[in-house]
C-alpha cells in the first residue's frame, strides 16, 4: 500500500513535464511547488488526486468545527446520516415529480414539526402546511412574504393603503430580519431592549403597532443571549390592543433555535401553535434539529396562511408542481439527514442529546458564576448557551480573551449586545452536541490560562497586541476594503 496517495494516470498521456514524478506521489508531483491557480481558471487540467490534496492542505488552515463554540450549527452526524447523504448527493430536491419518495420525506417532517408545535388537530395527520428551507434566514423571508401579502390584501379589500408595511420586532433579532425588511421594502420596527431586559418587551412592543403592521416577531432563542421571548404575553398583549383598535395582527415565532428545544426541555412552555395569534414558525433544522448546515423549516397554523400568490405552479419537470421557496433547486441530503434524525432519535432522543447539553451549560454557567471574575447575560432556561463578560474592567476586554482563546483553538465569539444595551461586551459559548463536559473543562482551563497570562500583561502591551491584530485582519480582508471605505464615507450621516 502506498503512504501517501497516489496520482493515477497513464503514462502514455503524460507530457514530459508530468513525468517529473515516476514515483508516483502527490506530494512528488510539479503541482505542489508551484502557486496554486488561484484567481483565473487554469488553462490545463490537473490529475484528481493532485487537486483534492492541494485543497484538502488548504483547508487544514480553517478552525475546527467542533471548537467552533459560535456557531449554532450541527457539526457531526452518525455515519448512516452521511451515508443517506452521500447516497443522494446528486439528487435535485426541486424535480419533486421525479423523486417522490425524497418529496413525501419533506412532507412527513413538516407534520411532524407542525406537530410538536401543536398545530390543530383539525390540519389532519398529514396536512401541515410548510416547506423545508436553506435555512432559518429563507424560511423567515418566506414567513415575512406570507405577512406582508395577506396584510395587502385585506387592506385593499378594505379599500385602504397598502403603501407603508411595517414590522415590529425587538432590536435583537437576527440580521436575517433586517434583511428582510430592506429586500422586500417593509418598515423595520425595532423595540429597543434594556439592559435590564436584553430581549423584547411584550408590553413595551405594543406602541409600536399600528394599523400598517403586518406582523410581529417574537424570538423564541436570541441570538445574543439565548433568551426565550414571552411569547404568550405578546399574544395577550396584542390579542387587546387587537380588539380595542380592530386589527388583525399576527405573530411569527422565530424559533431558529429553540424549535427544537423548548418542545424536549420545556414542554409546559406555552409559545407556538396553540396561542391563537401565532400563524407561522421556523425552526433550523440545521441547529438544533441536529442535521448538518442547509436546512430550516417553516410551517403555518392553516392554509389560508400561506396566501395562494405566493405559490407557484410550473409543470416544466413533467407535472404540474407547486413551489414555495426563494430558491429553486437545492441539494435533497439534508431533508433526507432530517428524516432520518427524526425516526432515528424519536423524541426521547432528542430529550435524552438536549438534557445532556443543558447539564453541560449549567455545570459551565457555574463555573462562570463561582470564578467571580465574570458577570451571566444568559438565563438558566433558554438555549443550552453560555453569555458572560467582565465583571470588573480590565486592561483588556472581552475581545481581546477571546482572541487569545484562538491561539488555543477555540473559537468563542465576543460581540456587543443589541442597540441600547451595546455598551455592554460579551463572550459566548454554544454548547452542541459535540461539546463534551471533558471538553468544557478544558476550555475552562484555557480561558483561566488566558486571563492568568492577560492580567500580567501591560496595557500598552495588550494596546500594541490589539493594534497587530486590527493590522492583520485588514489585510486579510483587504477584498472588503471597499465597504470599509463605504461605511467611512457614511458615518455621521446615519
Ligand atoms: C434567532 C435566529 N433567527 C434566525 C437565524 C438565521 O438562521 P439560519 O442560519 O438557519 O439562516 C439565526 C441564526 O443564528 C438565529 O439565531
């Protein structure tokens, strides 16, 4: 067997200049002293192996996805998953006529998410209105269209303006959001949180409504902190104001992480299907529905949700075809890796992985809370994630730890809370299924090594250290330089 792998080719096609490695070596070749193609498309092929390994070195130089503690994102599957994935790697999702049996496995997931998120029963076993999505980001757009154009249509049929759309959110939600709103030209409302309340206020979001709103978005897993929003007082809140002014607003839960939480951990928490103003929900299925990045979902109460308009018929695959997505072809892997996670793991499964993570996110928060030297931003019941910052300051910050936390490997984001409360720095550490207790511990023994080594270093020591850093990340992202430029050329005006 050869150690290293090997380059097949016939000799007779070789030109002489590809014979430089009668060995046979990758690693022998011409290819791996000379700059790899990087910008033009190469004139001249190169051997497969020889490709794969120039990329695979390249790679090597990533972080590691497991250490990737900012990320929410599953990052290991069993290897009957990868296997189902590889299988049907070439399979387009979108030609529904041809690959029935994948369609009928998106339909089967979208019932049984509609399920857990109590659906009325009356949509029947198999009926659940919905769509599997790249992710949480296109099932929000998804949801936000459905708001939108229902609101125009009861405002044209009540011969009213449909010129200003607004939607009311906290102002931390996801950038996903925003997103939203400036692509499909709505009016982003955001409810500033507090620093004591880090997430929306139901009550306080009540001003924000008003006849032009076409929804409200109500977070059920932040992404700063974790915390679930009181979904139900937003339901009684605007249920009231509802009814005094003779509106008709909904509610959209994004529940990009906590869809898969709340129904294993905290099933007496009333926040999905079963309060009356709630008419649609997404969840990544890619977070905490433990299947790999590129897919989310997005399911409504009923049908007369998910307005006619936006579904469209084409038959240009064989058959008449209804399609609901932003996209459309995409890859059928991770429907099926979805399937296979939900009758594979049953729901006691998915309460046995999550229990485990909320025993690790507790025993860290702990930790944290008995070092004395950190101040919790995150609730004991919420995503299994830990926030936390200085307690006292420093020298240094939040930033510059976890800039020193990279050195060891890991990757633990610090970022500035949402508007309003932005004055406050943290660091956040998401705890997924791959991040054992052993592996807790030594990230805690790093971060303790971290600040050990900080709190002996000078501040023009730390000032300098920062400097190199800003230095090096310029030129690293020297492709972005034009928006820098941009976003100089701004400020002051916004
Ligand atoms: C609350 C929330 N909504 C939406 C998103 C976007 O999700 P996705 O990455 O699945 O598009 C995220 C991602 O972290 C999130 O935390």
């Amino acid at each position: 067997m050869p150690l290293h792998p090997v380059v097949h080719h016939k000799a007779s096609a070789q030109t002489p200049a590809e014979q430089d490695s009668l060995c046979g070596s990758v690693f022998a070749s011409r290819y791996m002293s000379k700059p790899i193609p990087a910008y033009r498309m190469p004139e001249e092929s190169m051997p497969p192996d020889v490709a794969y390994q120039l990329i695979h070195e390249e790679l090597a130089l990533d972080g590691n996805p497991q250490l990737n503690l900012a990320s929410f994102v599953t990052v290991w599957m069993e290897p009957q998953a990868d296997r189902l994935m590889t299988e049907n790697i070439g399979k387009n999702f979108i030609d529904l006529e041809e690959y029935p049996c994948t369609a009928e496995l998106q339909k089967r997931c979208v019932n049984m998410i509609a399920h857990l998120f109590h659906v009325p029963a009356e949509q029947g076993q198999s009926d659940a209105v919905g769509t599997a999505t790249v992710g949480s980001s296109e099932a929000i757009m998804l949801a936000g269209l459905a708001f939108k154009w229902r609101w125009k249509q009861a405002r044209k049929q009540a011969g009213l303006s449909t010129e200003n759309p607004n939607l009311v959110m906290g102002s931390n939600v996801q950038v996903c959001w925003e997103k939203f709103c400036r692509y499909f030209e709505v009016e982003a409302r955001c409810v500033p949180v507090s620093e004591k309340l880090l997430v929306m206020d139901p009550q306080e979001a009540m001003a924000y409504v008003d006849e032009n709103t076409i929804g409200v978005c109500c977070i059920l897993g932040s992404t700063y902190n974790g915390a679930f929003e009181d979904v139900q007082k937003l339901n009684d809140c605007l249920t009231k104001l509802n009814k005094e002014k003779g509106w008709n607003v909904p509610i959209h839960v994004d529940a990009a992480s906590g869809g898969f939480i709340a129904p294993f951990l905290y099933p007496e928490l009333v926040w999905d299907f079963r309060l009356p103003l709630v008419r649609s929900i997404n969840v990544s299925g890619h977070k905490y529905g433990l299947v790999y990045p590129g897919v989310g979902w997005v399911v409504w109460k009923s049908q007369e949700d998910l307005p006619e308009d936006l579904i469209f018929h084409v038959n240009y695959l064989g058959a008449d075809q209804a399609t609901f997505t932003l996209n459309f072809s995409k890859g059928a892997g991770q429907i099926i890796a979805q399937y296979y996670q939900f009758i594979r793991m049953g729901q006691n499964g998915y309460k046995a992985v999550l229990t485990n993570l909320d025993k690790i996110c507790q025993y860290l928060r702990k930790k944290v809370e008995e070092s004395g030297r950190f101040k919790l931003f995150s609730d004991d019941r919420s995503v299994p994630l830990v926030a936390f910052g200085l307690k006292e300051p420093q020298a240094y910050d939040e930033f510059d730890i976890s800039h020193r936390l990279k050195e060891f490997g890991w990757i633990v984001p610090a970022y500035n809370l949402p508007p309003n409360a932005e004055h406050i720095k943290v660091l956040r550490v998401v705890i997924r299924e791959t991040f054992s207790r052993d592996l807790c511990d030594m990230l805690w023994r790093d971060l303790m090594w971290t600040l050990e080594e900080l709190d002996r270093k000078t501040p023009d020591s730390i000032h300098h250290a920062r400097e190199l850093l800003l230095e090096r990340n310029r030129q690293k992202h020297k492709a972005f330089a034009h928006m820098e430029r941009q976003k100089q050329k701004t400020k002051g005006v916004c």
